[in-house]
C-alpha cells in the first residue's frame, strides 16, 4: 500500500490510513461517532501531544488554548 500523508502517531489502529483502504475516512467516521476529534488535528495545533489521552472536543478546546492561547480581539464601542 502507498504511504499515506496521516500523521497520526497511532499507526497500529484499524482506522489508520496507512493500513486500510479507506483513506481518512474510517478514521473521521469513527472519530464522530464517538464525539472526538482526529489526532491529526491536534497536531496541526502543536507536535507536543505527550500524555494527551482524551480526543474530546472539550479536550481539543483546551489543547488548542493551551497551545496557541486567546486570540486578542478588538472590539469597539460606537
């Protein structure tokens, strides 16, 4: 089979592009059937995923501040 670009650490999973054909796919159907979010976006946000362990939305909300902090806004009064 073709390398996959995934970047998914997980290589072992039944889900993983790399050893199924379905590319992403099985992989993002799981992920939302299970209210989670791929590895692969957490780490588009940072390559320090040591110790994550939850792929929660709540969990990339927090991963994502965490790592890339509030964006500032600027809002003005008229």
């Amino acid at each position: 089979m073709e390398k996959h670009f995934c970047t998914c650490p997980a290589e072992s999973c039944p889900h993983h592009p790399a050893i199924q054909s379905k590319g992403c796919d099985s992989c993002i159907n799981k992920n939302l059937q299970q209210n989670e979010i791929p590895a692969c976006f957490f780490l588009s946000v940072s390559k320090d995923v040591d110790g994550l362990t939850e792929f929660s939305v709540e969990s990339f909300v927090r991963f994502y501040l965490k790592h890339k902090g509030m964006p500032s806004t600027s809002v003005q009064n008229e």
